[in-house]
C-alpha cells in the first residue's frame, strides 16, 4: 500500500529500476547511476528475471559479495537495457509478466 501511495504522488512508478539500498549504489558503475534519474519502480524485467534471488544468494558463502558482482550487475543489465528500449507497450507488458510471475 506505501508504494502505491507513492506512485500517486508521483514519487514511484509502476515500472521501473527496484531502489537499492546505499551499500549496493555506492558500488554502482557510472552507467548504472542512470537508472537513478526516473523514480524507483513497484516491478521491472530484472524483478521478474530475479523473483528467486533469495534462492542464489542462500547457496553463496557471501551474499553480499554474491549480490554486488553476480545479481547487481545481471539486473542492472536488464534496466538499462529497460531504459533504452523505452515503450509503453513495452511498460505494459512488464505489468502483465508481473502479474503472471506472481501467481506461477
């Protein structure tokens, strides 16, 4: 519910790059701080390609370190390329894969 509350004052967007907490941006590459620019997203393709990354970051002896140079950089991939190919087709599929992600 907060979320939504902040997508209606315009703080958040249904679709966008998931915000990070400080640790992992301050290890952000220049390209990645792109992603900073538009408001924090409820959903995006690195969420849906990553709704188990619980279940990868369980099986490191480091999570952090496993996060910060495996799933950080994979979705960080999968958000820029979000933002280059821009469409709100593209948005709107993002909502429909959200959805059908949640109740496989």
């Amino acid at each position: 519910l907060p979320q939504l509350i902040n997508i209606l004052e315009g703080t958040m967007s249904f679709v966008g790059t998931r915000p990070e907490v400080p640790r992992y941006v301050a290890a952000y590459t220049d390209e990645m701080k792109a992603t900073l620019l538009l408001p924090a997203g409820v959903t995006s393709v690195a969420s849906i390609r990553y709704k188990d990354e619980d279940t990868l970051l369980d099986a490191a002896d480091d999570v952090d370190d496993c996060y910060i140079h495996n799933v950080l950089p994979a979705k960080m991939e999968w958000n820029l390329r979000s933002l280059k190919e821009f469409s709100f087709i593209g948005e709107l599929k993002v909502m429909v894969e959200t959805v059908l992600a949640v109740i496989r």
